[in-house]
C-alpha cells in the first residue's frame, strides 16, 4: 500500500513538473515589416548624427536615444 502512494505521488510530481514545462512560451521572432522600420529609423538617426558632426561615444549615445525615441537634440 504504502508503495502505490508514492508510486502515484511520484507520478504526479512528475506530471505537474512536465506540465510547467510545457507553459513555457518564446517569443514570436520579429515581424519583417518591423524589422524593415527598425532599419529605416536607424538610418534616419544617423543621419541626424551626421549633420551634427558627431563621432565617437558622442554619436553612439545619439543614436541609442535617436533609436529609443527620446528627445536626442539636447545633445
């Protein structure tokens, strides 16, 4: 008797832990539409960085702003 319990005890774990397992999701991969407007601000930012003359870490951090969307004139 007490052998069945932890047979079936066992069972169960086993089954809870496969079945949360199994929730895990991953995320969709990214669209080309969005891809292809990733590709198009990023250029517009450099650009941007171009006409202010920036190089180095200067342009880097302009272009991460730029790329964010936040307010990278102040700069």
């Amino acid at each position: 008797m007490k052998l069945s319990a932890i047979v079936s005890a066992g069972v169960a774990v086993m089954f809870t832990a496969s079945v949360a397992f199994a929730q895990a999701t991953t995320p969709a991969p990214a669209a080309p539409a969005d891809a292809a407007a990733k590709a198009a601000r990023s250029k517009e930012c450099s650009k941007e960085a171009d006409a202010k003359g920036l190089h180095g870490k200067a342009r880097k951090e302009f272009r991460a702003k730029c790329k964010r969307g936040e307010d990278a004139g102040k700069m």
